[in-house]
C-alpha cells in the first residue's frame, strides 16, 4: 500500500478517534476533536496532492479517497445531531446528497466513465469544512480560557463564532442542494443509459 492509500485509511483511523473525543469528556476534549479532525483533514489535502505528483494513483484511491472523505464529514455532521448542535433535516440533506452522488458515481463506473468533482461541489467541501471547524471553535471556547473569550464575544447577544456556525450550516446545505441537483442533472443521462 503506497503512502496516498495509506494517508486516505489514516482518515478512517482520524474520523474514529474524532469521535471519541469529541463524545468522551476528558480535559479539553473538545480542543482534542478539533485537532484530530484537522489532522484528517490534512490527510485529505496530502494523500490526493502526492498521488498526483508521484503518479501514485491506484484503483484503491480512487474509490476509497472519496469515500473516507465522505465519512469523515459525515460523521462530524452526525455527532452535531446527536449534541444537538444541528438540526437532523440539515444533515439528512448533507448525508442524502453523498450517497446520490456517490450512487451515480458507481453508476457511471459500470459503464467506464470516470465523473469528475464541479466546481460547486468543491464549494460544497469548502464550506462543509468552515462549518465543521466553526462549530467545533464554538465548543472549544469554554475550555479556551481567555482565548476562548475573544471566540466567544456576543455580536447582537449571540457569540460570533456561534453566528458563523449558523451561517455556514445554511450555506452549506444551500451549496448541497444546489450541487446534488446541478451533479445529477448533468449526469442524467447515465440513469437512461444503465436503464
């Protein structure tokens, strides 16, 4: 197993020990799920970048890389429900749009065709992993100290890292929706074809 396959099961390993922290109270357990999650999402960033400038790409990658992405946010989104940080129809929308793009893109498979990531799909990422990382920052505050603080200020009564959160769960859902039905529209005719 070359170092980008190895990076993408690291992802796996990120997302389990992320969830433990983030659900086992310990001393600053919340600052804990923070790093682990942004160290998965380093592994993201790496193992796509060295596969590409070593030529490392492999059958393996192809299918696990989007597929350990996907679980790997997923779940944050999931444990937000269970928190009840997040409403559940928002990531059912989140968790949705995945699976039928992830369908489609087994679909196009079967018929040797390799569906490329758009544009307002990697919006969609973006904006998964600011919501992400802002949520989590909103519950590190408290253990943060005077740092915490500055997170923490009220802007209308509300702490501004709180209002970002909120704003980014919008957003993201709107980009999730709007990428889901941009992906398969252009894609429609696969359904035709497999039929």
């Amino acid at each position: 197993m070359n170092l980008p396959n190895k990076l993408t099961m690291a992802r796996l390993v990120f997302t389990a020990a992320f969830l433990m922290a983030l659900f086992i109270p310990f001393p600053l357990h919340h600052t804990a799920a923070l790093v682990l999650f942004s160290l998965g999402g380093l592994t993201d960033h790496l193992d796509g970048r060295l596969a590409r400038k070593h030529n490392l790409i492999t059958n393996f990658g192809k299918l696990m890389d989007p597929l350990a992405d996907k679980i790997f946010t997923c779940s944050a989104f999931i444990a937000f429900v269970g928190l009840k940080l997040m409403p559940a129809w928002m990531v059912v929308i989140i968790v949705a749009r995945e699976f039928a793009i992830t369908g489609l893109r087994m679909l196009a498979a079967t018929q040797n065709r390799i569906l490329a990531a758009e544009g307002f799909g990697k919006h969609k990422t973006v904006s998964q992993i600011i919501c992400i990382l802002a949520m989590l920052v909103s519950l590190c505050g408290p253990e943060w100290g005077a740092l915490g603080r500055f997170f923490l200020l009220p802007l209308g009564g509300v702490p501004w890292v709180d209002q970002l959160a909120v704003a980014m769960q919008w957003i993201t859902v709107g980009l999730t929706i709007i990428s889901g039905t941009l992906y398969l529209w252009r894609n429609h005719q696969l359904f035709t074809a497999g039929a």
